[in-house]
C-alpha cells in the first residue's frame, strides 16, 4: 500500500509538472531541486499554506541564516503536496521532534490533523542518489509524501539563535546562580560583555537578522556577583543546576586535577562538543558528548567536562520552542479566522542511550 501511495503522488506531480511545461509557448529549462520547491509553493492547496505559514514563524524565532550552513542542512527536507484522500479534520497540527525515528514517524501519521513535522537533527544531511523503502529513514520520508505531511528542519539555526538550545542551557546556570530571568526562565545573550553574571555568544554571528544582537556559535556563561545577582557555583552545584534544567538524573563529570573548585565561566555546545570548545578558555565545558582525546585535553588544560548525552542537551528545549512556535504560527494567520494551529512535541521523541 505505501509503494502505491507514494508511486500515485509523485506520478501526479510528475503529470503537474510535464502539463505546466507543455503548455508554455517558450523554451521551458529544466526544473531543478530549488524550482520544484517553488513550484510546490504555489500550488493553491491548504498544506502550501500552512507550510509557508510555518517557515515563516520559523523564520521569527530561528532564522535559517544563523545556521552552519557550510556543513549543516536546514530549512526544507520534504514538502509534501496534498494528500490524495482529503482528510475529515482541518490539518493545523505541527509534531516537533530532534529526530525523525519510526516511532516518531508512526505517531505523528496517526493524527490526522497533523501537515508538517519540524525536527531538530537533519533527517537528509548529505546528497541522496536514491530513496528506499529498504531504509529506515528514508522509509520515514516516503511515508510523510504519501500522507502530505511535509518536513522542516532547524538544526544549528536554533542553536545559534536568541532564546535558542545553547541559551536554554546557559539561562539554567545563571538561574541557579540567583541571577534573575524572564518568567519563562530565560536570560538573553548580552552582545558586551561585562563584569556582571552573563551569557553570551562564543562565535558571535556576523550581520545577524533583526532582533538577533548577541546570536552565534555556542555560549560563555559568566557567573559574578553583582548588584542584579549571581554568584561563582561550586562543582556540585554546576551538576544540580546541570539536572534541574535538563531533567536528567545522570550525567557524566570528568573533573580536572589542576581545575577551580569555584565555576566562574561554563563554555557551553548542545550535541557534539569537540569542535566548537576546542581551545576556549573556561572553567568548564558544558555539552553532550566529547571525543575521549578532546576530554583529555581538556582536563590538562584545567577545564572540567560535564557530558549529558547528545540529544538529552537538545531535547528540554523543545518544551520551551512549541509553545512559541504555535503563538507565531496564530499571530500568522490572525486574520484568517478558519486557521488554529497547534504545535506538540513527539511523546515518542526520546534518548536513544540509557543508563542500565
């Protein structure tokens, strides 16, 4: 049944495609990956609308133009036309996930209100010469054509953006160094830096779009006391605050022998650390993994690790971005009264180690 659905969609857009070219009077040059994806924006359709109204709101909270585009792949993974059976409910719902798993797949394709899933990780990173049903991944993708359920990405975009991953975890330090937040928790990177408890960027992005002052690469997380709050945290507590703010029970230290007993500075990367911490001068490293080596060097240098596993840094944030992802996604569509989205995130989005 999935091969007939997903042959039947892409037949029918074949035949869209070949029509519209045929009934040109002039040349028409080939389509390419970037035509069809606006050729697919302008079908006059429900899902197009929805679609285009969630990178919109996207784009409010997580511009694609923050992301690590060199190596990273953001923005459009699959959007998927309509579906060929119309559905018996109004398709508003948006499922957030940091990876596109079966099991994530299986339940967001069981609501049939459900017209696009936004993931974190990149469920295509690199060219793909085919798409197989072979293939667990892929098979996720083919399925969302043949439902009409399109698929979106955000990746470093949110990492490196105001009030994304890497801030979330930086607020929850500062937050239990009694420095004070916004009702939901969150500090904002401060783009000077100061003699006061602060975050702010590692790798300051450059012509950042509107509303995005201090975005960029990774965060130092400085802890001072001042006349607004905060204070040095012992090793300990950098472990509870650690937990509190991620929900974790476990995690893995490797102290330092030659490191401060008091935490002044915690340079911090959600996911995979090696890369953006190398080198930068703090009294600890806060991130999900670390190669074995990158630890040990660290550690030599003076700098304590914590490791937390790699998406167990991504996922709490998640808690954070639906909600604001769902206001932006209403403010939208404010003056089209038929329009209420909704934005969930996966129950069957999870961490795939356990400690056992």
């Amino acid at each position: 049944m999935l091969r007939q659905a997903v042959r039947s969609t892409l037949n029918r857009r074949a035949s869209l495609l070949v029509s519209r070219s045929c009934s040109s009077s002039s040349p028409t040059p080939p389509l390419l990956p970037h035509d069809l994806t606006m050729t697919a924006s302008a079908e006059s359709s429900s899902s197009s609308r929805h679609f285009a109204r969630l990178q919109q709101a996207v784009q409010r909270l997580t511009p694609l133009a923050l992301a690590e585009t060199k190596w990273d792949n953001v923005g459009i993974m699959v959007e998927a036309p309509e579906p060929a059976t119309p559905t018996p409910t109004p398709r508003t719902k948006v499922v957030c996930c940091i990876d596109l798993t079966t099991h994530v797949c299986d339940a967001a394709l069981a609501q049939p209100d459900v017209f696009a899933i936004l993931t974190y990780h990149p469920p295509i990173f690199s060219g793909l010469k085919s798409l197989s049903l072979s293939n667990p991944l892929q098979r996720s993708l083919l399925r969302c054509i043949a439902a009409g359920v399109s698929v979106y990405t955000i990746h470093t975009a949110a990492d490196n953006a105001i009030g994304g991953v890497n801030d979330y975890m930086g607020s929850g330090l500062l937050q239990f160094a009694g420095v004070e937040t916004d009702p939901d928790g969150m500090c904002w990177p401060s783009p000077e830096p100061s003699g006061e408890s602060s975050l702010a960027a590692l790798s300051p992005a450059k012509d950042v779009p509107e509303g995005q002052e201090g975005a960029g690469g990774g965060r130092i997380v400085r802890l001072a006391e001042s006349a607004k709050g905060g204070r040095a945290l012992s090793r300990n507590e950098v472990v509870r605050a650690v937990k509190q703010r991620l929900n974790l029970q476990y995690l893995q230290a490797a102290w330092s022998p030659t490191g401060a007993d008091e935490i002044k500075t915690v340079a911090i990367c959600a996911g995979s650390g090696s890369g953006v911490l190398k080198g930068v001068n703090a009294d600890l490293y806060l991130t999900g993994e670390m190669g074995h080596h990158d630890i040990l060097a660290a550690n030599a240098a003076g700098i304590h690790v914590l490791c937390c596993n790699h998406s167990a840094t991504e996922r709490p944030w998640l808690s954070y971005f639906a909600p604001r992802l769902q206001d932006a996604l209403n403010q939208l569509a404010a003056g089209d009264g038929a329009d209420r989205y909704e934005v969930q995130v996966s129950s069957e989005d999870r961490e795939p180690l356990e400690v056992v």
